[in-house]
C-alpha cells in the first residue's frame, strides 16, 4: 500500500509499505495537521524522531520538509527494513537513521545515532493503538533527556485522549480527528 508524501523536496513520492504489514499507518489529515501544529518553522534543520515508525511516513514528511535528519524507531523488523528500502529509494539515505529496537526498553541506543551536539526537537509518537505504551516511552525519554532539546514538543497519537500522562511533561494542545487524538506534550518546566 502506497502512502503520498504531501508536501516538500519529495512531494507525491511514494512510500511503500509490506503487502501484509500489521500496523495503521497515519493518515493525510493527521500528517496535515501535525505539520501545522509544528509550523514550517520548526522542521527545516530540526533532527525528528518518529517512534513505533510503521511506515516511516511521518519521518519521511519531515525529511521532505527539510529536517537534518530523521530518526526511526521500529523493533518489527520487516516493517523497520522497508523503511531503509525506502529511504534509499527516495533518495534520502543519508539523512534517515533506522534503529531496529523497542522504544520503551533501549532508548539509550540513540546515541548511536545522534552527533555530538545534536538534540531531538521533534517527537511523534504512534504506538499500536491495541498495545498502548506510550507511557513507558514518555518514561524513557524522561530518563534520557540529554537526547533531547529542553523546548523539545512531542506529538502522541492515540486512539483516545490520554487518562495519564508521567510527571515531567505538560499537555501544550489536544486535537481530535475522526478516528483518534493528537496530544501536543512538552517537558514540564522546573518549578
């Protein structure tokens, strides 16, 4: 099944994904509407994580919208091979970083990846919607936060509005679209 990128550097190229792939890839709207809550502003140079990758659309939206880099985080390894399979064919290889891990468990393997330096700014996260662990991810980050800018905005779809989210981030924004919920989060503030 092809999916569009919509705008950019790689507009109306396809990313394919496996024929029997078992994940739900997000939609164009919830792409649209991810990409005007960040604003054009913000992508150009930006190092973007997209976690529990699927597809790697989301990555590769933001690569086309001129991010630095784009770091995947896929532990299914059919899914996080035909996300190099497309980076390669899309010709951006060298700015997609594809970790084949589980996000909530090794987190400290983006270092492998990251330069000196360099922070993520920008975080989308899309867990299978029938295993929700978006809080042991939000936990990991927080105990990693030298991976991440201290204005760094993570973006969490899930199928309905978080119950909880962990001491350490405040909720910025909340949207719904028909068939979930996008949740804006940033690091809370010291007190």
């Amino acid at each position: 099944m092809p999916l569009r990128i919509i705008t950019g550097e790689l507009k109306g190229r396809e990313v394919w994904t496996p024929r029997s792939a078992r994940f739900r890839p997000s939609t164009h709207f919830l792409r649209e509407m991810l990409f005007s809550l960040i604003g054009p502003d913000a992508v150009p140079d930006c190092i973007f994580l997209d976690v529990f990758a699927g597809s790697g659309v989301v990555g590769f939206e933001a690569i086309s919208r001129g991010a630095r880099k784009a770091v995947f985080l896929e532990k299914a390894h059919r899914q996080a091979n035909s996300i190099r399979e497309n980076a390669q064919r899309l010709g951006v290889a060298d700015r997609a970083c594809i970790l084949k891990i589980d996000a909530t468990r090794d987190l400290d393997r983006l270092s492998r990846v990251l330069a000196a330096n360099e922070v993520v700014s920008l975080v989308f996260i899309d867990p299978p919607f029938n295993h929700p662990v978006e809080i042991p991810f939000l936990e990991a980050a927080l105990a990693h936060r030298e991976f991440f800018a201290d204005d760094a905005r993570f973006f969490l779809e899930t199928r309905f509005a978080p119950k909880e989210i962990p001491a350490g981030y405040d909720v910025a924004d909340q949207r719904k679209t028909s068939s979930s919920v996008l949740t804006t989060l940033r690091f809370s503030l010291p007190q």
